[in-house]
C-alpha cells in the first residue's frame, strides 16, 4: 500500500497539470468574448454650470471606493488571463443571476451555457467548470449583482464612469440627501442588472461596471435640472467645448443608447458594452425621479414684498 501512494499521487499531479493546460486554452479561446462593461463615453462632460448647497461627500465615497476597488482589489497590473479569472470569479454573469446558482456549482445546465456562450466542445467546458470550481467555490451569485458595480474593464471604462458621476452626482445627491441617494445609487444599479438579464439570461459572460447606477444618475439629474447647462468636449473633426442645457446632452446621451441596444438585438456579439443596462437604470432613474423627487429639495422661491398699500 505504501509504494502505491506516491504513483497515485503523481497520477494527480499529473492530471492537474493537464487541466491547467487545458484550462488556459480554454480561456484563450473565450477572451475574444471578453466581459460585457458599461460604457458613457458618446459624450464627454467636463462639469454642469449648476451649484449645490453642500458638498456631495457620498459622491466622492463612491468614486473613492471604485477606484481603491480597482487599483486595489482588482488585478488591474496583471495579465489579462488574471483578470478575466477574478471577473468570473467576482462579477454578475447573467446565467448564474437567472438560475440562482454559480457557473462553478451549476452541474450540466452551466456547460451547456459555456458551450453555447463560447462554443466549446462538452470536454473544454467540463475543464472550464473544474477549474471555477477550484478558483472561486465560495461564489454568491447574489451578491455578484453589487461587487459588479464596483469592478471596471480598464482604465478607460473606469475613468468615463467616475467622470460622469462626479459631474452628475453631486446635484442629484444634493437634492435628494446622502442617505436616500446611496440608496437610490444601488437600486439604479439593480434595476440596469434586471433589464440586460432580461434581454440575455442564459448569457455567460460576465457584466460588471458602475455605469448602470451612473445611468439611473443622469436620468434622475435630467427630471431635476433638464435646463442646466453642461459644458460639454465635443469631438468632431475638431474638438472643442460647448455648454449644452443637460436635456439636449443626456437625451441624446439616452437615444443612442437605446438605438445601440436596438441594433444589437439580432446580432452575436454587441461590442461588450451593456446597452441595455444603460437604458434600465437611466430609465430606472427618470422614473423614481419624476415620481417621487421632482419637488424634493428645490431652493424655495425669493420671498416677494406685500404690494405697496393704496393711498385714499
């Protein structure tokens, strides 16, 4: 019995290394995939002409917990294998949401979403499965839905995210308090998860970044303030700034979500952008907005003067 353990032994060592190769086929062969992100970069912003009462520190929370998220938690400075590991491992995947299970717990049902999702053969996606199972065990696909609002694609994905809500964020916190916006932030977010889950929710691919509640963000500034001005960078054969009124810039900002999210319905691959959680948290937003806050906050009008008396 003593000389058979260390040939058993070896025998597992030896199957490990093959499913380590295996695995990093596997996932060379589903990067071109990628991950679905958010992105708000059809228009850049540089700050809205609209001053607030006081300083929007749940605003600065946000954006100072995103990147610590990014820089710190995140294997932003490792390759990109390390990186798309850490995403399954820690972002919403839209089949694990849908079936209330992880993509490493999910039996046959969650290879058949590999398979079909990267189109591997059942032997690449048992591989793929095993080694979820050996990385990320612990998986809550529940709580994936907020770590994903927090984890970012690059630096790009990142830098747009923080750039929008820092401008917008700061007045809708304003008007709304920081303890309802914090709350309003993360709602935004789920409702953004819920309507791209609607749309794919056998996909396996990852969805992670802020910009769904960034989404629900704008459109709640657009019920509050539609006739800010935003000075906008344009970029059109030259690139110059223009303050544009928030209606003009977030509507358009809006459309074009919508028209990407449209296109992109009959089509495999949408450039891993999350259209469809644009539009579920911007309309998400605009509709809580205009229900609920569209009064809430507004600085009272200046106090006019008794008319004068007539004089018998």
């Amino acid at each position: 019995m003593a000389d058979d353990r260390p040939a058993e032994h070896g025998g597992e060592q030896q199957t490990a290394e093959r499913l380590e190769v295996a695995w990093h086929e596997t996932l060379a062969a589903t990067r071109s995939a990628g991950w679905r992100r958010g992105r708000l970069t059809a228009v850049i912003p540089i700050h809205d002409v609209n001053p607030t009462r006081r300083f929007a520190w749940v605003t600065l929370a946000l954006i100072v917990a995103n990147v610590a998220v990014f820089l710190l938690w995140q294997p932003t400075f490792r390759d990109g294998e390390a990186q798309q590991t850490f995403f399954y491992c820690n972002a919403e995947v839209p089949y694990e949401v849908s079936h209330q299970t992880s993509l490493a717990a999910g039996g046959a049902g969650a290879r058949g979403a590999l398979q079909a999702e990267y189109q591997l053969s059942p032997e690449e996606a048992a591989v793929f499965q095993e080694f979820l199972r050996e990385r990320c065990p612990g998986k809550s696909w529940l709580l994936s839905v907020f770590v994903a609002m927090f984890l970012h694609g690059g630096w790009l994905h990142i830098a747009g995210n923080m750039l929008f809500l820092w401008v917008f964020g700061n007045n809708v916190e304003d008007r709304l308090g920081r303890p309802l916006f914090v709350v309003f932030y993360l709602l935004g977010g789920v409702a953004a998860s819920a309507l791209q889950l609607a749309f794919d929710p056998s996909s396996a691919v990852p969805s992670l970044g802020a910009s769904g509640a960034v989404a629900a963000v704008l459109g709640a500034y657009l019920v509050m303030f539609p006739r800010a001005r935003v000075v906008t960078l344009v970029i059109f054969f030259f690139i110059t700034a223009l303050e544009l009124p928030a209606v003009l810039v977030l509507g358009a900002w809006f459309v074009l979500q919508l028209f990407s999210g449209v296109g992109g319905l009959g089509a495999e691959v949408n450039g891993g952008v999350a259209y469809w959680a644009h539009v579920g948290g911007f309309v998400f937003g605009l509709g809580v907005a205009a229900l609920f806050f569209r009064d809430r906050g507004q600085r009272p009008p200046l106090r006019q003067l008794p008319q004068r008396p007539d004089w018998f």
